[in-house]
C-alpha cells in the first residue's frame, strides 16, 4: 500500500467510490448517520427560534404585520440551512444513480447497440431482409363457445 493510501486510511476517495454499487450506499448510509443528528438539531433549533421570534413584542414604531415579517426574515437563513441539509442526502443518491448510469450501465448498452448496428450491417450487406419471428403457439386452438359466431363454425 502506497504512503498516501496509508494516510488516508478511514477517508473516502474517488477511487473507493468507484468500485461498485455497495461501497456507494455504504458511503451515503454513512453521511446519512451523521447528517441526521446535525439536521434533527437544527430542525429542533429552527423551531424554538420560530416561537421565540414569533412570541416577542413588537417594537416600538413597528407597522402591523412588520414583527412577523422581520422574524421570518431573521429565521430565513436558518431554514435555509435545515432544507440545504435535507437536500444534501438527495443529491447524494442522485449522484449514485447518476454514476451508475453513465459509468456502469452505459458501457454495456452502448456494447448492444453497436452488435445491434453490426447485425444490421451484415444483413445489408447480404442482401437478406430482417425476418420477424412469430411466437409459437402454445396450445392447440379450442372451438368457440360463443352462441353468436357458432353458426360460420358449423361449415368447419
């Protein structure tokens, strides 16, 4: 193992990310453990502040409405920061789901796609005509037990 591995020892790296699908979910189970403390204090924060701010007196020369609008646009940043934290765990699943399209699923779909153009070209090339292939048939066909049709059955 490298220095710089050996330092970095318990830090996640690109490369640890990108080695399958399970060192991702563990890598967003494990910010989601530590998030949801930070967040669940701050939800709890936000909320007390809100009651406080909504609770106190008004000012002197406040016009109406003016302590409630100057109390939302004090806990605003605040809010900001507990929807910031609620979206980070969002975004890192988005990034999961992204990553595995791009660079796990699209290698394999672009494969399909060029033995699908190569086919092709082989079939052009020999003058053939795609063919389409019927489904077999599973069962033998049953007479119709419908009384309105019974009588075109009868000639059969």
């Amino acid at each position: 193992m490298s220095d710089d591995k050996q330092q970095r020892r318990g830090v996640w790296t690109p490369d640890l990310l990108a080695e399958g699908p399970e060192k991702r979910r563990v890598f967003i189970e494990q910010r989601r453990q530590y998030l949801a403390p930070l967040l669940a204090e701050s939800k709890a924060l936000l909320a007390e502040i809100e009651a406080d701010l909504n609770e106190a007196d008004k000012l002197p020369g406040d016009l109406p409405f003016q302590a409630k609008l100057r109390a939302k646009h004090t806990v605003r940043p605040l809010a900001k920061v507990v929807a910031d934290l609620e979206d980070v765990i969002v975004q890192l699943t988005a990034y999961s789901a992204r990553y595995r399209r791009s660079y796990e699923e699209l290698p394999g779909k672009r494969a399909e796609k060029e033995a699908e153009r190569q086919r092709l070209k082989e079939l052009k090339a020999g003058g053939g005509q795609r063919q389409i292939e019927a489904p077999e048939s599973k069962a033998e066909p049953t007479a119709d037990t419908n009384p309105f049709f019974a009588h075109l059955n009868k000639g059969a």
